[in-house]
C-alpha cells in the first residue's frame, strides 16, 4: 500500500518543510493523469518566494478542484485532511 506521509502542512499557508513539499509533489506527479493538462513538477522541496504561484500549489489546487469538485480550492494540503486522504486513497486504487 502506496502512502504520502506528511509530517506538517503544504501549500498555501502551509509550513512548507522541504522533506513534506518533496513527497507531495512526488505523489502529484504520480497522479498527473487525474489533474490535466499539469505537467511534471520538479522534486525540490520549493514552493518559491511567493508559494501562490508556485507549479505545486496550481497542481494541488487542480486536485483539489477536480479530483475533490471542491468550488474554491484552498491550494493547501493539511496532516490527515480532505486532500491529504484523497490523495492517499488515489494512490491506491
């Protein structure tokens, strides 16, 4: 069984810890067949200065829209939270 074990929140007012943003954005760009037309994200640990507009966060909230048909995407990823579960359960279906 596939997980994404995050220790803090990602995204936008998120804590952003590098080793949490890394693993979140692999998972993403494992499930880029549910969140077109995003591209691969680099595996950095970056959200960049203005995490707004950061690949990652546009990745999460396209999740977060599609996948979850939430109407205003909050671009955040929270420990054990709707998109956190989410993204668990995709990954292993």
């Amino acid at each position: 069984m596939v997980q994404l074990k995050l220790n803090q929140s990602v995204g936008i007012g998120g804590v952003n810890n590098a080793n949490d943003v890394k693993a979140l954005q692999a998972v993403l760009n494992s499930l880029l067949a549910l969140i077109k037309p995003t591209t691969c994200l680099a595996v950095d640990g970056r959200l960049g200065a203005v995490p707004a507009n950061s690949k990652t966060v546009a990745a999460i909230k396209r999740f977060q829209s599609q996948v979850l048909n939430m109407v205003r995407p909050d671009g955040r990823a929270d420990v054990n939270g709707r998109t956190h579960r989410k993204i668990n359960e995709k990954l292993n279906q």
